[in-house]
C-alpha cells in the first residue's frame, strides 16, 4: 500500500483537492440557488429543480475533473459511453 500511495502521492492530493472543492462549489451554489428562492417567492419545487441541474452540473464536472486528474485518454472514455 505504501508503493501505491508513493506512486499515486500527486493524483491522490489533486483528487482530494477536487473534491473538496466541488463540495464547497456545489453548498455555494444550493445556498445561492436556495436564497433566489425565498427572495423571490418562487415555488419550491422550483427551486429542488434547480438544486437537481445543480447536483447534475457538479456530478459531472467532477467526472470531468477527475478524468483529468487521473490521465485517462479521450479515446478510453469514448469506450465507456
């Protein structure tokens, strides 16, 4: 495990790096998308619509990112979808 780690030490930071900060993304933005909410009176089934394009959005942008991170080719994704 030790050698895995050593070999891996800058993927396993930046993923960590990642994810930390898509989670503060993705509480920024619910909290903003929640506030337009109540200020503006809209409906709240509004406003859990606009929480799930959220969550959509940053589940996504995590893939991305992480496929970055980690160096997987465009082709090799391709296979996958």
């Amino acid at each position: 495990m030790p050698e895995l780690f050593a070999k891996f030490q800058n993927e396993f930071i930046y993923t960590l790096a990642a994810l930390i900060f898509l989670i503060v993304f993705r509480f920024i933005l619910t909290t903003a998308a929640n506030r337009v909410g109540k200020k503006s009176n809209i409906n709240l089934a509004r406003v859990q619509l606009m929480v799930r394009y959220i969550n959509f959005l940053v589940f996504f942008l995590a893939i991305f990112t992480l496929l970055l991170v980690w160096g997987v080719q465009v082709r090799d994704v391709t296979l996958v979808f």
